[in-house]
C-alpha cells in the first residue's frame, strides 16, 4: 500500500546506517516492527501484581517430572 509521509530524512539515514538497510522501506518497517514489539512487551508490566501465582509451587519438581529426550 503506498503512503506518502513526511519524515525526517536525516532519521531515516541513520536508521539506514545503523540497522544496515538497504532502502528507506527496510529501515522504516525494521523500525515499525521494533516499536510494536516494544509497546506489546510494555504492556506486560501491567500484569504485575494482577496475576495469582501458588507461593508453594516447585518448578524444580515440574522440570524433573517432564519426560525426557524432548527438545523445544
């Protein structure tokens, strides 16, 4: 989808050189997918406090009860 917009050249340049992009379209979606993935992880920190955890819960006993041999 074009879209004119007017941005500040000498951003769109260091952005370029930094992320080592080739075109001003790479460095611009580089940074719209950096900024999203940002706003997404804040929004994390407000969960804390919110979520109920079990205080006596043993990860150490669940990680051991897993069968083994499985990679991620």
């Amino acid at each position: 989808m074009p879209t004119n917009l007017a941005v500040d050249d000498a951003l769109i340049e260091e952005a370029k050189q930094i992320g080592q992009h080739k075109t001003k379209k790479d460095a611009v979606t580089a940074a719209l997918k950096e900024y999203i993935a940002h706003r997404k992880r804040s929004g994390l920190f407000e969960l804390f406090g919110k979520i109920d955890y079990y205080p006596d819960y043993d990860y150490k006993r669940e990680r051991k009860a897993r069968p083994r041999g499985r990679s991620r």
